[in-house]
C-alpha cells in the first residue's frame, strides 16, 4: 500500500491546492447569510427554512402550499386579527415535505393552533423526486428547493430506496458551500471590477424579496413578481397543455395521508384548503374526481376539516399565465381570504374540541 | 454512466477500493464486471452487442493463429470484419442508408415505404468495434499473439475508462497491461490527477459552457457569415473540450489502476498545416485508419494521385464514422479535399526563413496556426448543422449576409478559453503534457485551484452527455 503522506510530499502543489479548497470552503461556514447571494428562488427556500428555525415568534396558523397558494398573505396578531398566520408555501417543490417542514418548524417553536394544507391536488400526483431523474435541467433549476431545506439527516429520513440514493448523490456536491451557493458566486466572478465594491446585484434583488415576505408574512405572488408577459395567446397556450398535461396525470393521496397521519399524532388541526383555479381546470375530469376522494379520506381524520373558497373557478383574466394570479387575481383571492376563510379558520380555532 | 456525473465518481470510487486490495487476476475479473455494469448502466440490452463483437474476435484470432494456409486466414479475418461492420452497419447506418435510397428512389419516380429501426444507437458501438478489429488483424499481420484467456481478452475490449468514447487502443499497447501485473506509482497518481482535474476543466468548463455560445448560433438559419466563422472557432474548442476533455479523463483513471492508455490529442490548436493538425487530432482513430485503411490498399510504390484518392478515403470515412448523417460525409470530404489541395500546393509554399529571431519565429507560427485553424475549422459547419440545407444556408450566410457578432459575446468566448489556451501553450511548447510538474510551485497552485472552481462554480452542470458518446 502506498505512503499517501509520501505521495502527498511529492507533489507539493497538489497540497497547497487541497490545503486552499479545504481552507475557503471552511471559512464560508463562518460567514453569515451567503444565501443573500444566491438566486430569488434558492434564497427564497433559504429564508423560509430561517423563518421555520429561528425561533423569536410563534405563529397560530401555518400554511403549507404551493406557488399559487403562495399567493394568500399572511398576517401578524392584531385586534382584527386576534391569531396570526405565516404562509411557509413554496414553489415547485410538491407536497411530500411539508410533514417534514412542520417537524422543523415544531423543533424550535411552540405547537401553532392550525395548520393549513393549500398544496394544489394536482401537485399530488408528484413523486418526491422521480419528475427530475431523467431531467437534469430541470432539477439543476429546481434542487435548491429540496435540497437546501433540509440538513442530510433530515433529508435521510423523508426518502428511501431509488429516491434516496438519488437525494443523497445530490447532496453530495451540494455539501460544499461553494457549489451550493455557486450562482451567487457566479455572478461576483463574472461580474466587472468596477462592480465588485457594491453591493451585489442578487443580495439587492433578495433584500426586495425579503422586505415583500417580512411584510405579508410568507406570501408573494409569482404571477406579477417576476415580469411574465400577459399576453393572452401565451395564456391560452400554457391552458391547453396543463389540460392535456392533466389527462394522464395520476392521482395519488398519499402525501396529503401521511401529513394528516402526522398531525393526528400531534393533535394538531388542519384545514385542507381548495383555493381558486382556473375554470376550465375546475371543471375537468381530474379535479371532478380528486375532490371528492380527498374529502372522504379527511372525513377519515377527526382534527382535519375541508374548507374550498366560495368561488372556486376563475377566469384566464385573472391569471398571469393560467397558473398564477395577477395583480388583479391576487387581490380578488385575498379579499375573499380575509373576508371569508380566515373566520372560518377562527371558528375552526376555536372549537373546544377536535371534532369526534 | 458518464464520467461528470456523481453515478460514476461513486461508482468509480467503489470500483478502485476494490481493486486497490484485489490481487491481479482477481482484478482483472473484477474491472470485466465492473466494465460492462459500467456499460449496462445506460442499457443493459446492448451488453449482447458488446458480448457478440468479443466472443467473435475472441475466437476467430485463435482460429488465425491456428490454421496455417494465407486463405483460410483470411476467410477467419473477413469473418471477423464481416461481423463487426454488420454491428456497425446496423445499428448505427441502417436508417440512413434505407432514408437515402428512400430518397434517391423518389427522384427516379420509384416511391418504396421501407422499415425503419427505432432504437437507440448503442454507445461507443464505434469504438469497440474498431478496437476489436484492430486486434484480428494485429494477429492476421503476426504483429502479436492472441490471448487464450478470453476474460482477459473480454476486459482488453470492455475496459471501462476508454469503452465508449475511446481512445482506441491497440492491443500491442492494452493487451500486455492487462495480461501483466500493474505498478501503480507515485508519478502516476500524480499524472492521473492532473489528467483528471484537467478533462473535467475541460467538458464542464470549456465544453459546456461554449455550447450556450454555439447552439444559438447553429440553430438559427439567420446567422451572419461573421457568426457563423465564430460559432465554428467556437465550436472547435467545444468538441476538443468535450473530446479530449474524456480522453484526459478516461487516461487519468486508468493511470490510477496503473495502466497507460495512448494519447488521443496533442495539443492541435498549435498545428501549423493541416497534415500536423491531422497527426495532432484523435490520433487513436487517425492511426487507425491510417495502418488498417491507408496502408491496407497500396504501398510505397503508389502514384501521387492514388496517394491522394487514399488520403481523400480516409476523410471520407473518418465523416462516415462520426455519424450516419450526409453533414458529417460532407464534411469528412471538405477535410479530405482540403489535404489534398495541402499536399499539392505543399511543395510551392514559402519556406520563411526566420534567421533564429524569436518574434519571426512566433509571427510565423502564428500565421502559419491561424490559416490551418481556419481551414480546419470552416468545414465545421457541415459538422455541426443538423442537416445539409441548414448547413447550406449557413455557408451562403458567408458571401450572403456577412454582418458581425458582439463584442460582448467574443469576450465572453476569450474568458473561457484563456486558461485551456495557457495550459495547452505550456504543454505543446515543451512536446511534454506534465510539464505544468515543472512549473513555480505557487503558479501550479493558482493553476488547480482555478481550474478546480472553474469546473464547480463556473461549470455547467446539466450533466450534459460528451459528444463523442453518439458515434
């Protein structure tokens, strides 16, 4: 067997090199809030898991969803609002965490009053990982969202056989500091000389979406933050293929299941959420089957209730893109939020007892 | 499984624990294992083909050496050929062949509705069966003696560094580190290192990210003439990236097991004329073609212009082994014609003296570099459009449409080569690809550290598959 500190002798650049790496990738642990320098969305995973561990205020409601139930503003304790409501919602990620994140949240907080499931059932049919492993663009674009929001350990535990290891091999490379925050990297390398006194470009765009999530309590809205373009043919096209797309989608309970199984456990209640979607969407085959199966499975639960909002279908003029509200969808859903689901989670609150 | 991706540098670090502590017959058997699950990862279906091209060449070798009359030698060599182009030709030429009579059919009025394959074309299939071959007719020659083990025989043609995308190896080189125990050393850790940071530098870095440059500008049938002369420099560094960045890959691994695989490029952007671009390029499969093509079908003796009807077959089916495509024939046969015109023109061009003064010598290195990248270059075009009409639009655009590209483009180009064009200057200079060892200890220092953060911040990990992998 080879002498690895003879070899290590012999080639004296290779130690200093190693040394280096060894050296910065340390000192990156010990500086603080690098994720400012990440992209919007991989910072946004960031800031909610920081919210989820840092432990200064306790929230009465939590609400976990998707990108379009990122959307609903959350508010603090107030007169008018006697409980408050933080929206941990994330974007393209599926529902199979939010058990996970919720166990986070629990590790350094006091039990909320409520949880809210808001995840679209459409996104059930997603398998933890399975959409990304014959598509590395597409996980390259969207890995920060699972990866970054969980330690290895915590991240062990949410998988296992294939997904696992898929997971795992992932987080490899992605343990070290500069590949994990590489793009922010990326644009200091890239950026001109001139520039790199100031404030870099992504820490100032961050620090907006900071300021929007600090003040609406988690919430902002997809369709009208980033600058897609409401032109109508675009609307219309991205509505036939979600159709087409929801003819072979599969539905699968089980996510919804294993977090209401956990909240059972806690006591804890919940309100399964059915928020506003495009008509054509509401009225297809898939969500005329889902509904009424979710609605069975959560009877099945004595501390979860079903709760949908009065009007459930909307017009393509109130979608940026079919999926996500604009200005105009965004302020409608949240009037009839505050207006009339927000009382009936008070209600919900305040029932002596879980239902039997 | 693909070199940059972590399937392999979980599978490749098992693979080496493993044989780090086997003895030498064990880890023969061993890397036969791990070669065709390193082949069967992508598609298990395709080990037959792998299984079918050894068993042949296997068998048929130990039929040469035992017969004794020339004739039936042959009737086993020709078995050998026979089967190995018959892989070749179905699956990688079948649908090109049949569209092609299709078509040429329909222009003489004759409308046939053939069978076309629909598969995927088997990886490395190329290259394997080159290297099989080239060992049938090594003992069709008398050049070497066949193997009995046909374990040994079976990793010779399977071993996983070099199995699907080269370089091919002769079995007068692979065969006796696979028969013979081998030494694994300080200085070749030390060389399968640097090879290996420095083929990963080379197709995340360099590779990948020039795509976002070169894709844009072929995919769109409006290019400028001026865009198209730089998509093709670009594209030149993209595929030597991605080409040589596999070599350097596939060499480095295998320095770690102690083996030493031949050298597939030398530095061709220093070429000073297309013949010494040629000698520089792929020199595995040039060779090839060269001893098993070039020297099959003539001799010394030859005329000048059958010297060059053979120089133009081998470009020609250098083109035809790239892809079963009429843009790489074509191209293939530019290049062909090309060194042809090299040849004749040859003994007429200006011999510039340089009287031994450096800036002369430069200048004309120089000029000398740049006319025969460009030459080599150019005919890319054919190379990499999707098919000849886009590729013709895409040469018209030269005379047509000349325009210009952006500046801010042609920077971002010269930021991404500058560190691969240092390395490779230090390398060619001295004819020595270690001769970075010899640089300043805290120069060789900037050097891997930059390239190690190039690959991991500034790489582009969309776990792009290496060109090569499709021919």
């Amino acid at each position: 067997m080879l002498s690895f500190i003879s070899y290590f002798k012999s080639t004296p650049a290779f130690v200093f090199a190693l040394g280096f790496i060894v050296c910065f990738e340390t000192i990156l642990h010990f500086i603080p809030n690098l994720y400012y320098l990440d992209g919007k969305g991989a910072f946004f995973t960031y800031y909610k898991r920081y919210i989820a561990e840092r432990g200064e205020e306790n929230y009465d409601i939590l609400m976990y969803g998707d990108s379009r139930s990122l959307s609903l503003r959350g508010f603090a304790r107030s007169e008018a609002f006697p409980y408050s409501l933080y929206n941990f919602s994330l974007p393209a990620a599926g529902p199979w965490y939010f058990k996970f994140f919720l166990k986070k949240y629990l590790l350094h907080h006091e039990k909320p009053k409520l949880v809210i499931w808001a995840a679209d059932p459409q996104q059930f049919s997603l398998k933890k990982t399975m959409a990304f492993h014959d598509n590395p663009a597409l996980w390259n674009e969207f890995k920060h969202r699972l990866l970054n929001l969980f330690s290895i350990v915590e991240t062990w535990e949410q998988y296992e056989g294939k997904e696992l290891f898929f997971i795992l091999k992932e987080y490899i490379p992605h343990s070290l500091l500069s590949v994990r925050h590489r793009q922010g990297f990326e644009s200091i390398l890239n950026s001109k000389i001139s520039s790199l006194f100031e404030t870099p470009s992504l820490v100032r765009e961050n620090l907006i979406v900071e300021a929007i999530v600090k003040e609406s309590y988690g919430q902002i809205n997809l369709g009208n933050f980033f600058t897609v373009p409401n032109i109508r043919e675009v609307a219309l096209q991205e509505k036939e293929n979600q159709l087409k797309g929801m003819q072979n989608t599969e539905m699968n309970l089980e996510p919804l299941k294993l977090f209401l199984d956990y909240t059972q456990s806690l006591n804890l209640k919940v309100v399964v959420l059915n928020i506003p979607r495009l008509k054509e969407f509401n009225q297809s085959p898939y969500f005329k089957d889902v509904v009424p199966q979710m609605k069975k499975l959560i009877s099945k639960y004595p501390q979860a209730s079903y709760l949908e909002f009065e009007n459930m279908e909307y017009d393509l003029d109130l979608f940026s893109e079919s999926i996500h509200y604009n200005a105009e969808g965004e302020k409608i859903v949240n009037q009839e939020f505050l207006d009339k689901i927000v009382p009936k989670l008070y209600a919900r609150i305040e029932e002596d007892n879980v239902k039997k | 499984m693909i070199f940059n991706s972590i399937d392999f540098l979980l599978f490749f670090s098992i693979v080496y624990i493993i044989y780090l502590i086997s003895k030498h017959h064990i880890q023969n058997i061993f890397l036969l294992i791990s070669s065709y699950f390193f082949y069967g990862y992508w598609d298990y279906r395709y080990l037959s083909l792998l299984l079918i091209s050894t068993l042949v060449d296997y068998f048929v070798s130990l039929q040469i050496i035992k017969v004794q009359t020339t004739k039936v030698k042959k009737f086993f060599l020709i078995i050998s050929i026979l089967s190995n182009l018959s892989i070749l030709g179905f699956f990688k030429y079948y649908n090109f062949f049949t569209l092609s009579a299709k078509v040429f059919l329909a222009s003489l009025g004759f409308y046939i509705n053939p069978i076309l394959l629909e598969f995927a074309l088997p990886l490395g299939i190329s290259f394997y069966t080159f290297q099989t071959m080239s060992y049938t007719i090594d003992v069709y020659r008398g050049q070497i003696t066949p193997t009995k083990n046909f374990f040994d025989f079976a990793l010779y043609v399977s071993f996983f560094p070099q199995l699907v995308a080269g370089p091919i190896e002769r079995a007068t080189n692979l065969l006796p580190q696979v028969l013979n125990p081998r030494s694994i050393t300080f200085q070749k850790l030390s060389e399968g290192s640097f090879l290996v940071l420095l083929g990963y530098f080379k197709k995340i870095y360099i590779a990948d990210n020039l795509a976002f440059i070169v894709d844009p500008i072929f995919k769109n049938p409006n290019s400028s003439g001026a865009e198209m002369i730089f998509g093709c420099f670009v594209f030149f560094f993209q595929i030597y990236g991605d080409f040589a960045g596999y070599s350097d890959i596939a060499r480095g691994i295998a320095k770690f097991m102690g083996f030493e695989l031949m050298q597939n490029f030398n530095h061709p952007l220093f070429g000073i004329n297309v013949s010494d671009f040629w000698r520089r390029w792929h020199i595995s499969f040039m060779s090839w073609l060269r001893d098993y093509v070039y020297f099959s079908i003539g001799d010394k003796t030859d005329s000048e212009s059958k010297k060059h009807f053979k120089n133009f077959l081998v470009f020609f089916l250098s083109g035809l082994w790239h892809g079963a495509n009429w843009t790489f024939v074509i191209w293939g046969s530019i290049n062909g014609i090309v060194f042809i015109f090299y040849r004749i023109l040859q003994p007429y061009l200006p011999n510039w003296e340089t009287n031994g003064l450096i800036w002369k010598e430069v200048l004309k290195k120089f000029i000398l570099g740049s006319v025969t990248l460009f030459s080599v270059c150019l005919p890319l075009i054919y190379f990499r459009s999707t098919n000849v009409s886009l590729a013709w639009i895409h040469t018209q655009a030269l005379w047509l449409n000349f325009g210009t590209i952006e500046s801010k483009i042609f920077v971002k180009f010269l930021k991404n080569i500058v560190l691969l064009v240092f390395i490779e200057y230090i390398q060619n200079k001295s004819q020595n690809e270690f001769a970075i060892f010899s640089l300043p200890i805290w120069l060789r220092t900037i050097i891997y550290v930059s390239m190690f953060y190039s690959i991991l911040i500034l790489g582009n990990f969309d776990k792009n598959a290496f060109i090569y992998f499709v021919f």
